[in-house]
C-alpha cells in the first residue's frame, strides 16, 4: 500500500545549526558556555602563561545569546 502524501500542515523539522552545536554547550541553568579562543593553533609562539589562562570555558556574552540560543533552536 502506498503512503499518503505528507500534508502541507505539518511544520518543518527544527534543525540546529551544526556548527553552533559543536562548539556551545548549555548548561543545566540555562547558561551557554564557550571554550576561550586562542588555544587551537601557533602554539609555540604564544607564551604559556598566555595558553594556561585560555583554558576551561567561558560564558557567551550577554549580546550575542539571543542569537546563539536561535542558532540551537531554543
């Protein structure tokens, strides 16, 4: 038996942006955190008391959470 045609009611599927996804993790509260730019690559030349201070994560400015929550489909 062939399946019915998909209906023009039913909404589209939501669909978070790829890239926002790997790089943003929300947290239980609601936060978005953020790895601190700088640690990826051209290591050696950057001082490691620079590299040090980079690490862990950062919350996203106030500024730019509406747009990454859009982003994640929240």
């Amino acid at each position: 038996m062939a399946r019915p045609h998909k209906t023009e009611d039913t909404m589209p599927k939501n669909k978070p942006h790829s890239g926002t996804k790997k790089r943003i993790k929300v947290t239980g509260t609601g936060k978005l955190r953020r790895e601190q730019t700088g640690r990826r690559h051209i290591l050696e030349k950057k001082p490691s008391t620079l590299t040090r201070r980079l690490e862990g994560t950062e919350v996203v400015a106030k500024a730019d959470v509406p747009r990454v929550k859009r982003l994640l489909g929240r």
